[in-house]
C-alpha cells in the first residue's frame, strides 16, 4: 500500500518531464521547420534570380546571333564557316548567289572537298595555309561569278582554334568596271586619232566623188566607163561610211535620252533591216509579252544597236533559220531600278569560245568583208546608255546577245508613261 502511494508522484514527474522533453523538441523541430523554410525561401530567390539571368542571358545571344546573322546575309561577301572537324556549319545568302547551291546544299559538307568541287581549290597555298588576305588572282564560279578566295583562322577569346571562316569576294562587277575604263582609255586615244583621220581623208574623198559624177554625167553614152565611175561611188560611199562608223565607236555621242514605245523601236529596227532581211532565208520572231510599254533610251542610238545585231544574226545564219527579238523587264532588287532585256537570239553557226572574249575588239572580224565594228559600236552605245551587253554561244547552236537597259523610273509617273502611244508593231514589220 505503501509502494504505491510512493510510485504515483515519480509516475507524474516522469510523465511531466516527456511532455516538457516533447514541447523542448517540437519548438526545436519548428524552429529548424522555419530556418529551413527561410532557407529554401531564399534558395527560390537566389534560384529564380539565376533562371531570370540565364533567360535573359538566353534572350541576349539569341539577339545577337540574329544580328550576326542578319549582318552575314546582309554581306555581299560569301562566308563559310567551318568548325574545328572541318565541317561547314554556316553561310550566309551571297555564298547561296555565287556558287548557285542552296544552303542545304552546302551545311554539313566538309571544307576542302566542297571548295575541291566548286573548282576553288587551285589555291593550294591559300586553302592549306591560312592567312589574312586574298587569293593572288580571280577565280570563276560555275555561275560565271568573278571571285577571289580568303581563309583565315577563327579563335575564342581565349586563344584556342574554332574552326575556319573562308571569304569569297565577288569583284565581277569591279571586273567590269575596270575593264570599261580601261575601254574608255583606249577610245580616248583613238578617238583623237581616229578624228584626224577622218578629216585628212574625208577633204580627198569628196573631190573622189565630185569628180566620179562630173565624169559619170560626161560618159552617159559609154556605159561601160559609167559603171567604173558608178564602182568609183561606191567605193567612196564605203569608206565614208567605215569613217563614220570608226568616230561612232570612238566618239559616241552622249545619249538623248527620253521614253520610246518599245514595240514601235523593235518595229522601226526590223523595218531599217528589212532590206536584208527579205534577201535572206531568215524568219523573225518578236516576243513582247514581258516588255514595258516604252523604254527610257535614246531611241536612235538604240535602233543603231538593234539593227547591227539583227545585221549580225542574218549573217550568222547563211542557210537561213530564225532570229527572235525578246524584250522583258527585271527587277535586280528591291532597291534597285528595274533593268530591261532586249535579247537578239539566231539559230546560226554559233561562235567559238576562244572568240567570245573579242567580240566587242574594234576590227575583230572573222568574215572577210567584215570591218569588226558592228558590235564594238553595239558595246559602246550600250555603254553609254549605262547598260551591258552579254553573249551567250554554243558553236553550231546559235547565238544571243542580251542588252541590259537600265530603266530610270524616277524620270517620269506612271500615268505619263502609260499616256504613250505606241506604234504598232505589226505595221512597222510587215515589209520583214
């Protein structure tokens, strides 16, 4: 009875003593629970800082990789990329243009023989030795592209390989620019002398054919003699016309130019060959359906230009065949003036590829009556206009020359061009 009255109280104390020991360590257990609650508080903080910079961190090299990019396609320069393996992994548009491939076409392709295939390879110095610089002459794309050929190494900041950036720099139109001064040079030069020429010659050739009618008048009753002064004329009338052509090709006049109906020029220049053209066994075509209305040209320089082509076709085409006139419009760009093709195309004897680059050479001629001014005054009036002229040949295929006629949209509105009338077509070349 004792006993148990002595136990009750130790029972109690004891039973006190848990609960304080339990509350001791749920204050412990929530004051952890919190500091743990503060951390990972804080951790969020700290984490969604973090994932904020990185987004926009992210959002900062997207941006700039589109503006790379973007300066990259705005390049005229043809870029290739490769990285460390030699794989090309980027390009930019003026690549695609030079070398006429797509860029699936070129991303994912090895290096060197990519460059091997395009025929850019003949640098073995500038392809297996990388340096700042260009290639030390032109190379030619299978598009007809001029180019020189770049290769340099790309590095990190700090230092260590990238890969290799390949530059292609197109100088076509530098090329021709250059070769058009030189051009002028040479006009300048014989242009002075050819002047010269013309007026000591010109004195003689008209006593020549002062005297041929004064005696074709006195031998009208011996026609034998009449026709060697008649021969005499002609003669005469050949040379002056030959002088004529040479101060045309050395000294052309600068072009007056205003707007032409395109159909009633293709008309005019068809009906100024006609007398040709009906000796020959040669059909004409005329295809306007993509041609502007009118032209911005000189309408005579540019009948000159027609009639000397159209001349050059008959005469590439001695068993006959067909000569077709296309005009049509192209845009270059959004920025630029829109150029007009006036194509002359034969079905004649082609011309051979060694002659192609002499073809615009004064007296170059591979016919024996042929003076090699025809198509050096086409060049040159052409030139003058602004424009070019291109030659596509296949030897026994035939040929076609392409005038590229910048127009100058600004010169007059819409409305007003529209309000030409042109002349007809059809009537200026039926006599063809």
């Amino acid at each position: 009875m004792d006993q148990a009255v002595s136990t009750e109280p130790v029972g109690a104390e004891l039973l006190q003593e848990a609960f304080r020991s339990f509350g001791a360590a749920t204050a412990a257990l929530e004051q952890s629970y919190r500091a743990l609650q503060a951390k990972v508080e804080r951790l969020d903080l700290e984490l969604a800082d973090r994932n904020e910079a990185l987004r926009l961190n992210l959002l900062k090299n997207e941006a700039m990789c589109g503006e790379l990019q973007a300066i990259l396609e705005s390049l005229s320069t043809g870029v290739l990329v490769a990285n460390q393996q030699g794989t090309i992994h980027r390009c930019n548009r003026a690549t695609t243009r030079l070398l006429g491939i797509g860029p699936d076409g070129i991303l994912g392709r090895e290096l060197e023989p990519f460059l091997a295939e395009q025929g850019l390879d003949g640098h073995r110095d500038v392809l297996q030795h990388p340096f700042q610089g260009a290639s030390p002459y032109p190379l030619v794309t299978k598009t007809g592209a001029l180019i020189t050929i770049a290769r340099t190494s790309a590095h990190r900041d700090g230092g260590q390989a990238a890969g290799t950036v390949v530059l292609l720099h197109d100088i076509t139109d530098l090329h021709r620019l250059e070769e058009r001064l030189h051009r002028r040079d040479r006009l300048a030069s014989m242009g002075e002398m050819v002047g010269r020429i013309a007026h000591e010659i010109r004195n003689p050739l008209g006593s020549v054919e002062l005297f041929a009618s004064m005696l074709r008048q006195d031998l009208e009753q011996d026609p034998i003699l009449r026709s060697y002064t008649e021969h005499i004329s002609l003669a005469v009338q050949a040379m002056d016309r030959l002088l004529s052509n040479l101060l045309t090709y050395t000294r052309p006049a600068k072009p007056n130019k205003a707007w032409q109906a395109t159909d009633g020029l293709v008309g005019e220049s068809l009906t100024l060959a006609a007398h040709v053209l009906n000796r020959s066994h040669v059909t004409t075509a005329v295809d306007l359906k993509e041609a502007p209305p009118n032209l911005w040209c000189d309408a005579m320089q540019m009948r000159q230009v027609l009639v000397n082509l159209i001349l050059n076709a008959v005469e590439a085409m001695p068993d006959g065949g067909t000569l077709t006139i296309t005009v049509s419009e192209h845009a270059r760009s959004s920025r630029d003036q829109p150029v007009v093709h006036l194509a002359v195309r034969d079905t004649g004897t082609g011309i051979e590829p060694t002659h192609l680059s002499r073809l615009f050479d004064p007296f170059f001629t591979t016919r024996e009556d042929g003076t090699g001014l025809g198509l050096a005054i086409v060049h040159a009036l052409v030139e003058g206009h602004g424009g070019r002229v291109e030659v596509e040949s296949e030897p026994k295929q035939g040929t076609v020359f392409t005038v590229v006629l910048p127009q100058e949209i600004r010169a007059l509105s819409a409305q007003a061009r529209r309000s030409i009338r042109p002349i007809g077509l059809r009537e200026a070349s039926r006599t063809c």
